[in-house]
C-alpha cells in the first residue's frame, strides 16, 4: 500500500495548489485509519486557501467552486467512512 501512496503523491502535480494536493491524497489513500486523518489536512486546506481568497478579494470563481466541490466530496468520503462498516468507498 505505501507503494501506491508513493506513486499518488506522484500523480498529483507539483503545479497544482497545496489544497489541491491534500484532497488527492484524502482522495486516494487506502487504509482507513490514514484516510480519516488525510481527510482532516485536505479539508484544513481548502479551508485556509478559501480564507485566503476572500481575505485578498479575489474573485476567482473557478477556484473556489473547485474548493467547494472537493469538500463536498470529502464529507461524502467521511460519511461513508463513519458507517458501521468502516470500509473506503473502493472496497
């Protein structure tokens, strides 16, 4: 397994935004008790570049649309992880 978070860390550019990284790697990490805390980071993130964003008065839309999609998808991770079953939603 740590071979593949190896290679997603990879896989996840590094001219993509820091939030962005953070959400692939919640997105794609395989053992649970990890994936809780990756998801922790990446929803840390995309909170902070989201401050960060209103705090500069920058209206980009694309971005912060992006950085509501993605914590949208990682509650929905976070629900599925929290059920009786524990299982990542791959398993």
């Amino acid at each position: 397994m740590h071979r593949i978070n190896e290679h997603a860390a990879s896989t996840a550019k590094s001219t993509e935004p820091d939030w962005y990284r953070a959400y692939f790697l919640a997105m794609v990490e395989s053992d649970r008790s990890k994936a809780l805390l990756e998801i922790e980071r990446a929803q840390k993130a995309i909170q902070e570049r989201a401050l960060e964003l209103r705090l500069q008065h920058q209206c980009d839309s694309r971005e912060m649309q992006d950085l509501t999609s993605a914590l949208t998808y990682l509650g929905i991770l976070l629900l599925h992880i929290s059920k009786e079953s524990g299982n990542l939603l791959w398993d």
